[in-house]
C-alpha cells in the first residue's frame, strides 16, 4: 500500500496497514471506540479494584497452602512480566514458580536483566534451554513460509506455561497483559489470522516447508490451552497488573531503581530474533510498523500524545545500518548463507494455506471476553 493510500485514525495512530481497521465518518478508528465503549469503564486506569486485587491475592495464597509455589510466572525479561515478578514477590508476597525460555535468541542485556533481579530477588529461575538445532530449523521453516516469524519461541513460551501449571499443580497463572500499554493487539490482518498457540498450524508450516517435527519441543493446542486447563482442571490466568494504577513510565523506573534493569528501546526487543523481524524485516518488506499498536495503546491511555507518537513513527524502528547488520548475524546464526536469506525476505508470504484449529483459540477468546476475562482489543 502506497503512503499516500494509507490512512490514520484521528484519534490514535492506527492506520489503513491494518487492512480490518474501520474508520467512521469522523475519521475515528474502530479500535478507539471498543477502548472507549469497552475497556475503559471496566478498566477505569487500574482505579477502583482494589478488593478484587485483595481478594485474588488470598485466592492465589490459599491454593498454594502447603506447597512450594502458588503460582506460575513465565518470565521472558521484558517490561512487562519483570514489573509483574517484581510486584509478585517484593509487594504482594506470593511465591511463584519463575522460568524463563532460552531459545537461543537472548540478548546480552536480556540476560543481564535477568541476573540482576534473579540477584536481588533472591529467587532462583527455571531456566529452560530448548534444543537450539530443532530451534533453528523450525525459524529456517517460518521463513520459508513468511509468516509468523517468531512463532517458533513464542508457540513454546505458552506451551511451557500449559506443561508447567498441569506438571506442578498449580491452579494460577500470572499473566503481564496490562491495559496501559498494550491494549491494542497486533492486527490479525497482518498475522494471516493464524494463531501462534495452534499446534496443528505450527506442525503443517514445518511439513510443507521440509522441517522435521522436532522431538524435543513442548506442544500445547486450543483445546487444552484455551478449555481443558481452565474448564476442566481449573487452572485460572490472571491479569493483576489491569487491577492497580499503573504506566509505562513507572514500570520502566522502578525496575531501574531496584534492579538496575536496562530498558530495550521498544517492546519485545529483548529477544534477538523478535528484534529484527518487528524491528527491521516486517517495516521493510511489509510496511508493518508494530508501534502503530504500541503507541495507539499509549496515546488511548494517556501516556503519550497523538503528535508525539506521530512523530516517533516518522523515523524507523531500527536505522537501515542496525538492521543489515543484524540480518548478516541472523543469517550466520541460521547457518544460512545471506543470499537464502534473502530470498525469503525478496518472496513474502508464500500463499499457501496452512491447516489449523484457530475456530478453538477464536471460540476460546469470545467466551473468555463473555465472561470478562479477556479486555484486550482483538481485530
């Protein structure tokens, strides 16, 4: 789409890339009005859920009555779930059971955060190191196919939350979702609709893109992840952080002044490989600029002014220099030549249809905004 066709919602500062987005006569986007119809009075910025957040608290603290953790924290070292472990142990005195996924694409600073909390805290993390030769072969795959680039660590991430809370007996999941700076999910109109969590759609992109089905990798599906564990074993997924005042800024400072916690620049760029494709492959070969959500998510909130998040998007995520630089590093580490990767990036997606079970995740996410557990806005 050429920059002249695209249009900006007049409120936030999400645009026509995302092909689902609907503009009304004002020019306001869709987005806009389910934050302002939808989330914003259950939300309120975090006000008024304080017998709730009590409440849970005791919930979370009975269960784990006689149990080393009473809950699950999957902790990738990013802002979100570090500010959750942190309000987790050092406010709120739970004892969660923290691990943490090395797909082999953790950056220095990634792993230095890590240590610094996993120091003062005081509480030692599970580190789970996947088989990097399975690892690389499965990115080789998702290349091939153009889409869903990180979803072979991120697949896993929620299938180690799922193997963990049914392994350990844990009934509660800390999720970092937050309202304040991530309200606006990625569109699925760039995602193809598929979903990461699917199972049957990450083992057909492999198939049909010459990958052997790694034996070593932990698998989750929509059933178990989106009804058995909640429905059945009644593990139950919380979101506190939606249930106290709470901004990006603030996050960003208290881990600084109590871990020395360095921040990335930008959400997900703790992770080497989600760095690059959000930060210079999807911008370049797609026109996907996923600070469109980020920033729409800040300027809804009130954390950062429509012009402001305008004029941060004028510039790119990651200077042409950063990004070739990191494309000959991600090619040597894929054990590739820089000519192969190219050539993925020169094809795109690559049309096929790949067979999966989204209707389970979608019917999953339609119940859980029924009953009032999922306030993120999905289009």
């Amino acid at each position: 789409m050429e920059k002249s066709e695209i249009k900006v919602c007049k409120h936030c500062v999400m645009n026509t890339t995302d092909t689902n987005l609907v503009l009304d006569e004002n020019g306001v986007c869709d987005r806009c009005h389910d934050y302002e119809e939808r989330v914003l009075p259950w939300w309120n910025h975090g006000k008024g859920h304080e017998e709730e957040l009590k409440n849970l608290i005791a919930d979370i603290k009975k269960s784990g009555e006689g149990k080393e953790y009473d809950c699950l924290l999957g902790l990738s070292g990013g802002l979100d779930s570090s500010y959750m472990l942190h309000l987790a142990i050092a406010e709120w005195g739970l004892r969660p059971f923290v691990f943490h996924i090395d797909c082999g694409w953790d950056l220095p600073v990634t792993v230095d955060n890590l240590k610094k909390m996993e120091a003062k805290m005081g509480v030692k993390f599970h580190n789970e190191v996947l088989d990097w030769e399975e690892m690389r072969q499965m990115q080789i795959a998702f290349f091939k196919a153009g889409i869903g680039l990180d979803v072979p660590q991120d697949h896993c991430f929620v299938a180690m939350v799922d193997h963990f809370a049914q392994k350990m007996g844990i009934k509660y999941i800390l999720n970092g979702f937050n309202v304040a700076t991530e309200a606006v999910a990625d569109p699925a109109s760039w995602g193809s609709g598929y979903q990461t969590a699917d199972k049957t759609f990450v083992q057909d992109v492999l198939r049909k893109n010459g990958c052997p089905i790694p034996k070593h990798y932990v698998w989750t599906t929509g059933f178990k992840h989106k009804f058995w564990l909640p429905y059945v074993k009644g593990v139950k997924t919380v979101q506190p952080l939606n249930l106290i005042p709470l901004t990006k800024k603030q996050m960003v400072d208290t881990l600084a002044k109590e871990y020395g916690y360095e921040p990335y620049g930008q959400k997900h760029f703790e992770d080497e490989i989600t760095k690059f494709v959000e930060g210079w492959w999807n911008p370049k070969r797609y026109g996907q600029d996923i600070r469109m959500a980020w920033n729409s998510s800040l300027v809804m909130t009130g954390q950062m002014t429509r012009e402001d998040a305008l004029k941060e998007m004028e510039q790119p995520p990651m200077t042409d220099e950063e990004g070739q630089k990191m494309f000959k590093a991600i090619a040597k580490k894929l054990q590739i030549s820089e000519e192969e990767l190219q050539s993925y990036f020169d094809k795109g997606y690559d049309g096929r249809k790949y067979k999966n079970n989204t209707w389970a995740f979608n019917l999953g996410i339609k119940l859980y905004q029924m009953l009032g557990l999922d306030h993120r806005i999905r289009k």
